[in-house]
C-alpha cells in the first residue's frame, strides 16, 4: 500500500472518529442541560414550599439564601454546564471515570455527581496533573491513580463549540489561545486555564498566614479570588461566606473585580478598600486625605517630600505601635486604683490582686470591656459580703418579731411587724447602694475617652516622641496633625493608629468577626497594618497576603521584604510562595518591562517576571517635538486600536494632573475616553486615561505611554514606569519628546 494512500486513509477514520465523539459530546452537553433544568424546578419548588411553612425564621432565612445561592448557579450552568472532563481510573479500581468539572456541582434524580465542582478535591487532578501517574489529597488521606485524557471545552450559550484534548503541549497551545483574548473575555474564562503552581496556592490550607510573591501578570489577583470561592466551597459547614473579607488596593478595582466571585458561585463575600474597612471599625467622624494625593506631591516634588516619607513610614511601623503601648502602660499607671479595694476597714481584693485581674484580662481584650471586667467582680464581691451582712441581720430581724409582746393588740402587733420588715428593706437598699457606690468611688479615676481624643494626647506627647524619632520629623507630624484635625481630616497612615487605639481602649464596635482576610496589591500596605489585621483573625493568623515588591509605588512605608515581614509582624509563621511567570504581556512588553525595573534590582528585593512563550507586536517607541504633536499621535494610536478590534485601551500618565490636561485636550477628537480618578467606582471598560498609581492591578489590551521623559530613574519613578507598561496584554506604545 502506498504512503499516502495510507494516510489519506488515516485522516478520514480520524474524521469519522471525531463526528462520532462530537455527536456524542453534542448529546451529553443537551443531557447535562436537561438535568441542570431538572433541578431547577425541584429547587424552585422547595423555595416555594418554604416560604409558605411555618418554620423556624432564621432556619427560612438560612435555606432561603441556600436556595437562592443554588438557584443563581444552575441558571448560569444552563449556558456553560461544564467547561472540562479528565478520564481517572483509581488504583484497584475495575473501571475509569470520566470526570466532567464546571462551576458548580450538578447531581442527577438519583444523586449521581454528572458535573463535579472545580473546587472539589478530585477535580485539583484537571489543574496539577499530567497524562500518567498522578495523585490528590481529600479528607479520606492521598489518592493515587492513572490520568488517561484532559478535555477542555466551549460551550457558549448551551451550545457545544469545539473541544481540546490537552497534554504538555497542547496545554500551552490552549493557555497561548486564552492569552490571545481581550482583557474583558480573559477575565470571564480565567477559571480553565488555571495553572498548576496557582492552584498549589489556592487550595493551600487556611491554618496559617500565606504570602505571595507574584509578578506583574503572574494572576496573583486571579488566585485571590479562586482561593476565597475554593476556602467558601471548602468550609462551608464551618464559616458562612460574610466571614471572608477581601481588601483591594481601591473602590475602582473592587468594581472591576466584581462579578468574578458572583460568577464563581460564591456571594456575600465581603469586598473593601482599606480605607473602608477602617471607617467602618473606628467610632470617630472623619474624613482621609487622599491617599494619592500624599504620592503624588512625592512624584512631584512638592514640598517636604523627605518629611512627608518619614512620617508615613513611622506611622505604617510597629515602632509606632511600640510608641501606643508605651503610652497606654503610662496612662493605665495614672488611671488604675492606688489603694486596696475596702468596704469599712475589711480589705476585699488587696492592690496588687486588683492590678493582676485587670492586666490578665487586658492581654486579649480592650481597656474598657477590662474594666467592665474589673467593675463586674468588684461589684459581685460586695453583693456577697452585702448578702452575708443581709443574713446576719436577718437573724436579728427574726429575734425581734420573736420577742414582740403577746399582750399587745393585733393591730399594733401588726404596725411592729411593718416597721421591722420596713427597716430590713431600707438596710439591704442601703448595703447594695453602698456597695454599687464604694465601687463607682474607687474606679472613679478610671476615664476612657474618645478615640480622636486619646490621639491627640498621643501625638501631642513629645516626651514620649522623643525616644522614637527626631525633633524636626515630631514637628512635621505634630503640625499636619494640627493641619488636619480643624478639618476633620486624618491621613491615611493615622488608619491604623487609630484601629489599634479603639481595639485597645475602646474595643471592637462591630463584633467583628472574621476567619480568613486576603489582601491584594499587599505591597503598599506597612507593617502596622498588617499586625491589626492579624490580631483580627487569631489565633492562626489566618491571611493570604499577595502582592509585588516591584510594584511597591508607597515603598517608603510600604513592604519592602517579605522574610521581614514573616519575622517581625507573623513570627515566621507565614509560608512564602513565589509565582515568577508572567502571563499577562507578550515577551517583547514583559522584555521591555524587565529593562526598566533591572535599574533598580540591586537597591530592592526584586525577582523579575519570567514571561511565557507568548509572543505579539514589537513595542513602538514614538519621538515627538511638540505637545500638539503628542496629542495627534494619541489619537492616531487609539484609532489603530479600536480598529483593530481592541477593546479595553489606557492612555497611561506619570500623575493625574497630566491625566486632566490629556483628557481636556484629547476631548477635541472624536474619541469617547473616560478619564479615571481615585473617586471612581466603577469601571466600564473602553479607552480611558489613567495616573499610573492608579492601574495597578488592571489590565488592558493596549496601554500608551503618554510622557516616559517624566520619570526619572529614581526608584519611585521607575515603578511606577514598571508598573504602566506591565498593564498592557498586547500593544505597548510608548511616547517621548
């Protein structure tokens, strides 16, 4: 037989093979549809039932959301029911398991599990696990097996588009597919091409802190969200949804993040910006400057730019913090009872006893619930002598009821017995007043004001600032504090002094309760920070923390090092993982980027971004003599990309001053562009122009550089040049005069 009759031959049994698998791929897509739709009406017939019983509220109100939660998930499995399949046979199985993974679970009538949750433990094979010999871990111990076929599939509207087997090759093939999608389709399908080194971090426990250090791209904020909806999916017996808490670094990422949860199954999630959290958690009226503000007068040069970064790291620094204990151990030395506690000239609890009780509660609660403590067993101790005292008289009451004279009349008889009963009561009144009041009197000295009052005192303590910091950085923090304070304004870094004061004196207003707090762009956060949110969730200190040091644009009080962090705020407690490749840009944009942030790599801890093998347009590198000029070629560069059919595009400045003379000018085109500010919530998508310190976190299709002459080499300005370009997916143009 000839060659190529032979593969000719060959080529049309594989077409036939494949019209086979399609038709019965197509029928299970239609049956799995079918089953979805099933359940939906069993589902929406027990909420009905539900509603109409006579159940506990609270028990209605639990399935109520359980239902509702379910509900919203099979709707959204009828489009998209399932988006991957793996073939496993378990050792000393008898038969293999075909094992389709979508996003939410799907049983049939008979309890079957037809779509297993990509969250489930078996389905971690799909994300970790090549053709072979591989293993997972669930509750019953390790599992070990043979993995025979990966398939990934597009089902887009209940309809069966194509499907892939992947192996190592194919699966780089299909991430380079995903990657090659706009922004706005990327961010929707993030959920198939999860790797193998994010899901180790996803799916790691939740008994300790987790610090990761990813690069620009690496998908640190794709992990974030996965992890919560896989700890939510895992834990559910254990902790309800409302007991998670994201922080992200601005209201403007929180909005461009947030249908991600909702569309991975999981709602109620508590999503805030820092800033949010705090002013929900301290019971004072106030108002914060702008966080941006503050770097941008450092980006400028405006002012006493060396002062303004010495006193926000001293804020964000647990050197501070160590300035606060120090002035709560002088003023608990000033407001604590001297003497013994007495009633009469009885010694009830001596000095040092009183002392011990308070302080031993203190350890791990506020001031002021330890002196509800304190007042509570003082006040329990008079009630007992009280009630001993009540005894003794009452033997005496009884001796003169026993001794009244028999000859007397009966209503005189009667008019005794009143008084003596009279008086007994006027007695004990006397003794449980007296007790209350001897209490009142002996913590009288024992005030607890106001959080912004108890600040001022301690920023106006330069006695005790002395042993921390110079006169001249005291005098900077004391004036903007003066500055700020006639207008009801603090500034960012007073955040979490100002936590740490009400949970220490005054306690937490909110009953706050949470088990697992993650925290994205964790780079700009201080180690002040840091150390409240870990008390928050003690005792394991339960925390994903994720963020860049190169990307580190507040290094002046932000996190420079992570092992530092580990040691001096979490004990080396944490684990550290590390997530090098970049995902995000094409090799010429994260080559470019590398260039840029290399300057710096000696003076900072910084890893470089190891890009895929992704490879896209040539960076472009415009020279132009006039703002006018500028201007045109902006505009020039947008159009290119809109026809071309991108469709998320950032016109990229140093500062937002540059941003508002850019957009004012570029309104003159015909190009509908948004200009973002820090007070925006929501993001909408399209062409927008953005500061720098702003886009961190976002990602577009294409990202102009409107200025690079503006950024020096200092290591601000080179971050946050860094920072610019590592926005871009597929098209980086950057602009110079």
């Amino acid at each position: 037989m000839k060659k190529w009759y032979y593969i000719l031959v060959k080529k049309k049994l594989y077409r036939l093979e494949k019209k086979m698998i399609d038709n019965e791929e197509i029928k299970r897509v239609s049956d799995t549809i079918e089953i979805v739709k099933n359940n939906i009406k069993e589902y929406e017939i027990l909420y009905s039932n539900l509603l109409k019983g006579n159940a506990d509220e609270q028990y209605i109100q639990n399935m109520s959301k359980e239902y509702s939660n379910k509900l919203k998930n099979l709707n959204k499995a009828i489009s998209i029911p399932y988006f991957a399949r793996i073939d496993f046979k378990e050792n000393n199985a008898n038969n293999e398991r075909k094992i389709y993974i979508g996003k939410t679970g799907i049983l049939n009538d008979k309890y079957d599990v037809i779509v297993t949750d990509w969250r489930a433990p078996i389905a971690s094979i799909y994300y970790d696990g090549q053709l072979g010999k591989v293993k997972y871990e669930c509750p019953d111990g390790i599992i070990k097996g043979d993995l025979s076929k990966k398939r990934v599939y597009t089902i887009e509207n209940s309809i069966l588009k194509d499907y892939q087997d992947i192996d190592i090759t194919t699966n780089d093939e299909f991430l380079q597919e995903c990657l090659n999608e706009n922004s706005e389709a990327r961010l929707k399908n993030i959920i198939s091409t999860i790797q193998s080194e994010q899901n180790k971090i996803i799916r790691a426990k939740m008994s300790n802190p987790l610090i990761v250090q990813g690069v620009a791209g690496s998908g640190k904020t794709t992990v974030a969200l996965h992890r919560i909806a896989y700890l939510v999916y895992t834990y559910e017996k254990e902790f309800n949804p409302d007991e998670f808490l994201i922080i992200a670094p601005n209201k403007f990422f929180l909005d461009y993040i947030s249908n991600v949860l909702p569309d991975l199954g999981v709602d109620y999630v508590r999503q805030q910006t820092f800033e949010e959290f705090m002013l929900e958690n301290i019971d004072a009226n106030f108002e914060i400057n702008p966080i941006n503000v503050e770097l941008s007068n450092i980006v400028n040069q405006n002012g006493k730019t060396d002062l303004i970064k010495k006193s926000a790291n001293f804020k964000s620094s647990l050197r501070f913090k160590e300035l606060i204990d120090e002035f709560i151990d002088k003023f608990l030395k000033s407001n604590l009872p001297k003497g013994d506690f007495k009633i009469s000239d009885i010694v009830v609890f001596n000095h040092d006893e009183v002392i011990d009780m308070f302080i031993n509660y203190f350890k791990n609660n506020s001031i002021n619930d330890s002196k509800k403590m304190l007042t509570a067993i003082l006040q329990k101790r008079v009630s007992n002598i009280a009630n001993e005292l009540i005894d003794r008289l009452s033997e005496q009451r009884k001796s003169k009821l026993y001794n009244i004279d028999k000859n007397l009349s009966d209503d005189k008889v009667k008019e005794i017995r009143l008084e003596i009963f009279k008086e007994k009561e006027y007695e004990m009144q006397q003794l449980f007043k007296g007790g209350k009041k001897l209490v009142l009197d002996y913590l009288k000295n024992f005030k607890i004001e106001k959080v912004l009052s108890i600040y001022k005192k301690i920023i106006s303590d330069k006695i005790l600032f002395d042993k921390y910091v110079e006169s001249e950085l005291y005098e900077y923090i004391l004036e903007t504090y003066k500055k700020n304070i006639k207008s009801k304004k603090v500034e960012y870094e007073d955040l979490a002094p100002l936590f740490y004061i009400q949970n220490r004196f005054l306690g937490n207003i909110n009953n706050l309760k949470l088990e697992h707090i993650v925290i994205d762009e964790a780079q700009d956060l201080g180690e002040f920070q840091f150390y409240n949110f870990k008390e928050i969730v003690k005792p394991n200190m339960s925390m994903t923390i994720l963020g860049d040091i190169s990307q580190g644009i507040y290094s002046y009080k932000g996190i420079n090092n992570w092992n530092k962090l580990n040691q001096i705020v979490f004990n080396n407690k944490a684990s550290i993982e590390y997530l090098k490749e970049s995902y995000r840009t094409s090799m010429e944009i994260m080559n470019e980027a590398n260039t840029i942030i290399n300057k710096i790599v000696d003076n900072e801890n910084i890893i470089l971004a190891q890009p895929i093998e992704r490879h896209g347009d040539k960076i472009e590198h415009w020279k132009i003599d006039s703002e006018d000029s500028k201007i045109s070629k902006i505009y020039e560069i947008i159009k290119t990309h809109l026809e071309a059919g991108h469709i998320n595009i950032a016109v990229i400045t140093k500062d937002f001053d540059e941003s508002i003379e850019l957009h004012k000018k570029l309104t003159n085109y015909e190009v509908d562009i948004k200009l973002i500010s820090e007070n925006l919530d929501k993001y909408t998508g399209g062409t927008i122009i953005i500061p720098s310190y702003l886009s961190k976190g976002l990602e577009f299709d294409s990202v102009i550089i409107s200025d690079s002459n503006k950024y020096s080499e200092n290591i601000l300005d080179t971050k946050l040049l860094y920072v610019a370009c590592t926005r871009a997916m597929h098209t980086l143009d950057i602009i110079s005069q």
